[in-house]
C-alpha cells in the first residue's frame, strides 16, 4: 500500500520555503472557478444519508443522516486545491470532519488497500487508503469559516490536497472499502489512477507499473 507524498505548497511554507511554490505546469488562481461534471444536484436534507460499506471490518454497513454527520467532531485544514486543469488555490481554510474520522468510527476490515469515493449521480473517485487516511483529507463543509455552495460541492465534498482535486469529489455520499484496487469515474475516462499534482499525474497514458489496477 503506497504511502501519501504530502508535498504541497502550504507544508513547504511552514518550513521556511516559497509560500507560493506550485506543482508544474500550475497557475496561481484567484478566486474559486467552477468545475464539474453534470447538473448541480439539489439538497434534500429529509433523504441525504452518508454510508461506509464494503469491507468493512464488521461486515455491516454504517450509515449517517445529514445531522448526525455534521456533528462528528470539526477541525479545519489550511491547504491548496490543485485542478488537472491546470489552476492552483492557495491557503484556502478548510473546515469539515476528517476522513480519519470515519476510518476510526467505521473501521476497514485488515485487508483493505483503497476507497472508492462516491457521490451524487453515480460519479466515484479511488484511492489509495493511505491517501484517504492521510492527516489533511476532510470531508469539507465549510470553506473560508463559510458554508460550500452547491456549486462548489454543498453539503460535502472531499478535499485530498497533496492529489489533484478530481480525487476530491463534490456532492459526497458514501465510501466504499476495497480490497483491491478499481478505477473511478475520471480514472475510467483516461485520468491518472493515484493523481499527484507534484509528479504532474494528469493522465493514464504516465502510468507506470504499480500505478493502476489494469498494469
């Protein structure tokens, strides 16, 4: 199971380098551009519902409504979103609950290696469960001490920052535990399986072995 390469510029700025230091090929963004895939889905907080299935360590499936999720314990994350296509937003203040957070509460069974990430309308992204697990992803609420915008993932998007934000998807519902590896919505459609921004991991065709489940 690979390890995360949390290398992004908020790190290397509480270190004494460049605050500003982007991955290759990325521009500094001002602002917030909207992206994504379809229509913006419409909050019904009556049927929202948050699952962890899969292989999970008791074999059940835990569920949460919109309620009960959001008062899981809160804690904010200062880092930058980086977009495939080619944006960076710096030292933006994310608040929300930790991914570790459900790790602990719905635990994976031993023999998990990754996550798949589903949202509204089918959409999924993979991970590595390291990644998942790493000491910044959150499952964010909140954005700059405000709430998202639908646009921009209300009421929960996933926020990975040392992977290009694709890894992160809006709308968030659900996370399944996997034993073995699987692409995700954009991974099916020739992005990169793992995604780090300071590799410059765009696409499919820069895999390497080990890279993809397919290799």
């Amino acid at each position: 199971m690979g390890q995360p390469a949390e290398r992004e510029a908020g790190e290397r700025a509480s270190q004494g380098a460049a605050r500003f230091e982007l991955p290759p090929g990325q521009r500094l963004q001002k602002g917030w551009p909207v992206t994504h895939y379809g229509p913006v889905p419409k909050f019904r907080p009556e049927r929202w519902e948050f699952r962890v299935f899969g292989a999970t360590a008791d074999g059940e499936k835990h569920c949460w409504n919109h309620e009960e999720f959001t008062a899981l314990p809160y804690t904010t994350v200062v880092a930058d979103l980086h977009c495939v296509t080619k944006f960076s937003m710096v030292g933006a203040e994310w608040g929300g609950i930790p991914a570790r957070t459900v790790v602990d509460i719905a635990p994976p069974a031993p023999d998990v290696t990754h996550v798949m990430v589903w949202a509204e309308y089918g959409f999924s992204s993979n991970l590595r469960l390291a990644d998942f697990m790493s000491e910044r992803a959150l499952f964010a609420t909140h954005k700059d001490g405000e709430l998202l915008t639908a646009e921009h993932g209300f009421p929960l998007r996933l926020i990975v920052p040392h992977l290009y934000a694709w890894k992160g998807p809006k709308w968030v519902r659900g996370v399944e535990y996997m034993t073995a590896d699987r692409r995700g919505f954009w991974e099916e459609r020739g992005y990169h399986n793992v995604g780090d921004p300071w590799r410059e991991q765009r696409y499919s065709y820069q895999e390497e072995p080990g890279d993809g489940p397919d290799l």
